[in-house]
C-alpha cells in the first residue's frame, strides 16, 4: 500500500473511531478503500510488466546493426 492510500485509510479509521459517519457512508468508504487498494496494486504490477518488457527488447551490437543493414 503506498502512503496516499494509507493516509486515506487512518483518516477512514479516525472517523469511524469517532462516529462520525453513518452506516452506509461507513460501509461506502470500506469499499471504495478496498477498491482504492486493488488499484494501487495492479498499478504497480503493470509498471512492472512495462519495466519488463522495455528492458526485454532485442538488443544488438552495432556491429551487428551495421552487417544487417548493409
């Protein structure tokens, strides 16, 4: 979890400490902090698969390119 949805998530957390919230708008914040965590996930898997897949590339020597492309 990265610190803007842990922040969000401990001031969740206050306010519901504090009954502050109803019900529903307590059950609406447990999802959207559920939703909120899943996307922070799978934002950091694609990076990675991104990282990956440039890294990945053919790579040939310029000596190489240079016969390939004469």
């Amino acid at each position: 979890m990265n610190d803007t949805v842990l922040q969000l998530a401990n001031e969740a957390k206050k306010l519901k400490e504090e009954e502050q919230l109803s019900p529903e708008a307590t059950k609406l914040i447990d999802q959207l902090l559920e939703e909120l965590e899943t996307l922070a996930r799978q934002n950091v898997n694609l990076r990675k698969a991104a990282l990956k897949a440039t890294s990945k590339q053919s790579r040939m020597s310029s000596k190489l390119k240079d016969a390939l492309y004469e």
